[in-house]
C-alpha cells in the first residue's frame, strides 16, 4: 500500500505556487496546513516573481525561489536549468498547488521522489501520489479545493483562513506615505483585471464613484493597479483633482499590499489585490461581473459583493459574448457608493 505523504516524513519540501497573485493569495491556507503537518522540514516555494512577495515573509516557508520564465528559465532549455537548479537542491518532497502538466514535469526533470498534486492536465504518469478532484469541491470556494487536495494526501486541514505576512519595509514605506492623511478616510480604487475587459467595471464610473467619495465623504484615494491600468487611473483622477493617488505601476507588490491593508475600505474588480484585501481584512466591496462569485470571490468576513445575476451569467468569459457587458454597465455608481458607505460606517463602530 502507497505510503500517504503524511507518513513520509520529509525534511525537504518544495511548493509550487499557483502562477497569479489571486490564485497564490487563495492558496496561503494550504500552504499553512503544509507548514503544521511538517513543522521540521525545509520548505521552499518556487514562484514566478510576480507572486513572490505574497510568500517572502510568510512564516510558513524558509524560502522562495524564483521561476524565471521570462528571462533565464524561459522555453525549454529554461526548464531543463530550473530542473538542474531544483535537483542540486535534493528536495525529498514536491506538492503541485499549480495544476499544469510542467509543474509535474519539472518535479520529474529534479529528481523528486514524491511528486503529489491532483491528477490534472495529463499529468498524472509523472505523479507518485495523484489525486482525483472531487465532485463535492466543485462547487465550493476555492480555498476549500487545494486543502481537500492535501487532506486527500493524508495531511490534517488547518484553518480555512487567508494568511497574508508584509515585510516590515513595506509595512513602514505604507505608514510614511499616509502620515500626512491621517483622519480622512482612504479608499483604494482597483479599476484594472489581468482576465479581461468582461471583469472590469468601465473606468467612468470609477471616476463617478470617485467624485462622490471625495466630495460628499472629503476621502483620500489611492488607485492601484499595473501600468496598464494608468488611463484609467487618469480618468479618475480628473474626476477629483488633488484628491486621488495615482499608483499604478509606481509600487512594488509588497508595497500596494501594504498599504491596501492601511486602507479603510477597498473598491476592486475581480482580481489579484481584491484577494489582497481580503487577506489583510480590509473592507471590501468586490465588483463582479462575468466571474463565479462563489468559487473565486473574495474569501473574508467584511465584503460587500455587487453583482447583476443575469441569465447569461457568469459566463467566465474574457470578453462579453453578447457584446453589450450588461452585468458591469447594470450595476451604477450609487450602488458601489452606497456599499462602501456601509463599510465605512461598519468600520467606525
């Protein structure tokens, strides 16, 4: 009978993370029950550098090795060096939180001996310890999918709580740039999704809601985001002059994390910093449009959640089959206003 990893007792033990920072962010739970189950062990996580800050100061893992797939580890002689940089390592251990046929590919190019993840993409021949996805977590949150994955290997589930550790540098960087805000409320606004324009609520009634909160509520806003997102946050800046805070490609993940936990309300699309919020428990009102609210929303007590159930949704579409993106252009400004509003007041009791 195949030994559960439970029994294995390893001393080296290597994660691969989930590639965006939504999804590394949903993991954290899992990578906690790893951590109680083999509080002895080394562990490393090996993610791409984009998600790395999620994990550098978790204490729940010793270290984080880069996956550089855009620069040394990139195509196939790239996979073949991270292979050989992974076996020098001589890991006893390797759980697969990604679901691709790579991840396990890489595990076998490193001479891992037990290679354990679910049985997905084809990948199955090159896992030790394979396992099948259950009917039951389909239709659950996605928190509760990679801790059954480890319960089905043998491991006692910790706590189904988001776990987000900022480095003290960060934290102090988030502090220094508010100090001078200090008694307004700060709202973020995240306008931007890396899925696709479906996820995104239109950028003119961002700056809509903008123009309320400052106006009627005199809030310091702070929008996040990547470069990409920079027009947008233009947008809304125009729609409250001096008052909104232009960071879209101006932090470090570490830093926007940092201060969207200093934030006393949080207004996101479905998202990577949306789950962000939600980590550091930070009141959040999550947009949601084409994406399945119940299997990816925001995984924490003090969220509001607007979303137009629509027959046609969710669709989980990049891109709006019918062409008109009636789940985000039903949902008004007066709405989100309203929501955050409510959060704001909560947050005052």
């Amino acid at each position: 009978m195949t030994k559960t990893i439970s029994q294995l007792w390893p001393k080296k033990i290597l994660i691969r993370s989930t590639n965006w920072i939504g999804d590394a962010i949903i993991t954290t739970p899992a990578v906690r029950t790893i951590r109680e189950n083999f509080p002895a062990a080394e562990i490393t996580i090996l993610a791409y550098p984009w998600v790395a800050d999620i994990f550098t100061a978790s204490p729940q893992v010793d270290r984080v090795m880069l996956y550089e797939k855009m620069g040394r580890h990139k195509g196939l002689a790239g996979l073949w060096r991270l292979g050989r940089e992974l076996a020098a390592q001589r890991f006893d251990l390797a759980i697969l939180l990604q679901n691709a046929f790579s991840a396990a590919l890489l595990a076998r190019l490193a001479g891992i001996p037990v290679r354990a993840g679910y049985k997905r993409d084809g990948r199955a021949l090159l896992l030790t310890h394979g396992v099948t996805i259950r009917e039951r977590v389909k239709t659950r949150h996605q928190v509760y999918y990679y801790q059954e994955m480890l319960k089905e290997l043998g491991l006692l589930c910790g706590p189904q709580e988001l776990f987000l550790a900022l480095p003290d540098s960060a934290k102090a960087w988030a502090r220094d740039f508010l100090a001078a805000r200090a008694g307004l409320p700060v709202v973020g606004l995240n306008p931007g999704a890396a899925y696709g324009p479906a996820k995104r609520w239109p950028a003119e009634r961002y700056a809509g809601l903008a123009k309320r909160l400052t106006k009627e509520l005199g809030a310091t806003l702070l929008v996040f985001g990547t470069a990409a997102d920079s027009e947008a946050a233009a947008e809304i800046g125009a729609a409250a002059p001096g008052q909104v805070h232009d960071l879209t490609g101006k932090t470090t993940l570490a830093e926007a994390m940092a201060l969207i936990g200093l934030c006393d309300a949080f207004v996101s699309n479905d998202s990577g910093l949306m789950h962000v919020a939600a980590a550091l428990k930070t009141p959040l009102v999550a947009i949601f449009g084409s994406t399945d609210a119940i299997a990816t929303g925001p995984f924490a007590a003090r969220v509001e959640v607007v979303q137009k159930k629509l027959p046609c949704s969710p669709c989980l579409k990049t891109h709006c089959p019918q062409d008109d993106f009636a789940c985000m252009l039903k949902i008004g400004v007066d709405e989100v206003y309203a929501a955050t509003c409510r959060l704001l007041a909560s947050e005052e009791e």
